[in-house]
C-alpha cells in the first residue's frame, strides 16, 4: 500500500437507523482539498459495519438486565442491543450504498450466525473485533470464506494473536493486524504505539495498521509517520449524538482534519536518502552562501584567504571552493561584500 488505507467505522454510531448510516458514508466519502498548494487529496478508502446475532451474543441474564442510562435505547441490554441491530437486508442496502460512493465495505461479523449476511454481498474485509481474537470457532468460520480479514489487538497478548493466526492462516494468508487498546476513550498513557513497531518486526509477512480509540487525530497521524499501514477510526454525524461511541469518534471537521493530515504525511514520506529537491533550487541561490570580499579588492591585486568571507546569495563558490580564488588576481575592482564570481579573477 503506498498510501495508508483509512477505515470509518460506523460501529453502532448509525443508532439502529439506515438513514443516519448513509449520512456518514456522505461524510466519510467527502473530497478532501488542501487549499494552500491546491491540492486535491484522496478520501478515505472505506466504511465498516458491525453485525451482531443476538441468539449468540450474551448470557440471558446479560441480556436481560436493566440497561437504564443516558445513552440506553431500551430498558434491558437485550433491548438496547436488538434496537441497535440491523438485518442481513440493512447491510446490503448500505453496502450499495458505500459502493456507489466508492468505497470498499468491511464488515465486523461477531458469530458464526452473522456469516448469513454474505448470502446477501461479500464484503472486501472482514473484521474480527478485539474481544473474538479468543474465539476459535469464529475465526476459522470467518477464514474458510477465503475473505481477506482484518484482526484487531485491543484485548490480545502475542499468545492469543499467534493462536488467532493459526488458525486462520490454515484457510489463507491475506491478514492484517491492528495494534489496538480496548480502552474507549483510551488514555494517552495506555496507547503504547511501540506496539506497532512490535509486529512490525515479528510479523513481517502481515500488514501492519492501528485501531484508533484516542480523542482527536494525533494519534492515529502518528501512527502513520511510525509506519501503520491502515488506520481505523470511529466516524459519527454528531458527537453529541445519543449513544456510548458518539463522544470517542470524529464528527464531519475532525474526519476531514485526520484525512487531510495523513494525506499529506502520506506524500511527505519519500524515500530514505537524502538530495536536494528541485524546488529548493530557488530557496538555495537566494539564502545559501557564496565567497565574498572581506574588503575593497583592487584590481590586479593577488587575493588572499583573509580577504574571504561568506554571504549570500548562493550562485557563486562555495568555501570548499576557495582555492579557485586564492592567490588568483582581481581582474576589476572587487567592491567589499560582493560575491566573488568567475569574471572577477584572472
């Protein structure tokens, strides 16, 4: 990937509703437009949803426990839970939808009944969420589909990830891990991004991303600059929205900052050497500096290395240079402080 590949997770952000999930794909799917160098720059790359069955989903009495608070939408956590779910037919709707906007689907299937949606679409990615690294049986439902899949880290150490990865790579090998901190928000002191550098260096035949869970877009930027080849943030219409994902995620101005801004990182990358860009070739000739006269230089009179100094501008010898300049004569009169040029010496 030379560009880093950014995914808006809608989560349960869309609040049960299919409309207010095509709002935020509306959003996700915004150009991006750097004004100062006029620069149109590359949106994000998809949209994930989250697919629950709720006959697998908690303990009956989980569900049926009062759920009364501010962010509730029913009076049990079952309640709450059925109210947020969409249908195998929602998701496809959706799905068209991001497609149309040209954005790939990712989808995050939390059972095994969930895979009922891919009689429906396929998507291009399947999620495995944090808290189902340790679900064995999931993971190698998910990796017989052949789907290219997404692993997150948030609840994991290396022994439940290298368990996950056996058994999917047994079906294949197109896997992506995200460093990942179930922490939501997460503390700044609990984001460890060394992590990434971690499965760079033990997982090298997998790409390597960040699941983001941090209040703002400094995070996941420096995620990038450390090498994180997805990005996967919470995205929502309104953060003041009713619901518990709606404050730890971005709304329209924080997802168009975090794009815009690993956009540019993107291009600001390069390659690991070091030269001089043809842009800089004005920027030099005006600030560098040249050999110049220390004094009033006569002509015909022999120069020396006391008569030298440096200033700008940068079009004529350089220091390095000098010894194409002394003991040669003036060939006119050498004013003080004027650069020295090759007409100037005999």
């Amino acid at each position: 990937m030379s560009d880093t590949y950014l995914i808006g997770e809608i989560g349960q952000n869309h609040n049960g509703s299919v409309d207010i999930a095509k709002l935020i794909i509306d959003g996700i799917s915004r150009p991006i437009e750097e004004h100062l160098f006029h620069l149109n720059l590359k949106g994000m790359d998809a949209v994930k949803l989250t697919k629950r069955d709720l006959n697998e989903e908690l303990s009956a009495s989980q569900m049926n426990q009062p759920y009364n608070n501010p962010n509730s939408f029913g009076n049990t956590y079952g309640e709450h839970r059925e109210f947020l779910e969409l249908n195998d037919d929602q998701h496809f709707e959706i799905y068209n939808y991001a497609k149309a906007h040209k954005l790939d689907f990712i989808e995050t299937l939390c059972s095994i009944g969930c895979l009922s949606v891919l009689n429906k679409f396929t998507p291009d990615y399947l999620k495995v969420a944090s808290r189902d690294l340790t679900n064995l049986p999931l993971l190698k439902a998910l990796a017989e589909t052949k789907i290219p899949i997404i692993l997150s880290t948030g609840m994991a150490g290396k022994k439940e990830l290298d368990e996950g990865l056996n058994i999917i790579s047994k079906e294949h090998n197109i896997i992506s891990i995200l460093h990942c901190v179930s922490q939501y928000p997460t503390e700044p002191k609990n984001v460890n991004l060394n992590s990434i550098n971690f499965l760079q260096n033990n997982y090298p035949d997998y790409t390597i991303g960040y699941s983001d869970h941090t209040i703002g877009i400094s995070t996941p930027v420096a995620a990038v600059a450390m090498g994180a080849k997805i990005i996967e943030k919470h995205v929502t219409l309104d953060r003041r929205m009713k619901g518990t994902d709606q404050k730890g995620s971005l709304g329209p101005d924080g997802l168009n900052r975090m794009v815009r801004d690993i956009r540019l990182l993107d291009l600001s990358m390069g390659k690991e050497s070091i030269f001089i860009e043809p842009e800089v070739k004005t920027a030099r000739e005006k600030l560098e500096r040249s050999i110049a006269s220390k004094r009033n230089i006569l002509e015909g009179e022999t120069i020396e290395e006391k008569d030298l100094h440096m200033l700008s501008p940068g079009n004529g010898y350089k220091w390095s240079e000098r010894k194409s300049l002394i003991g040669k004569k003036a060939a006119k009169d050498i004013p003080k402080n004027e650069i020295i040029y090759k007409d100037l010496i005999l």
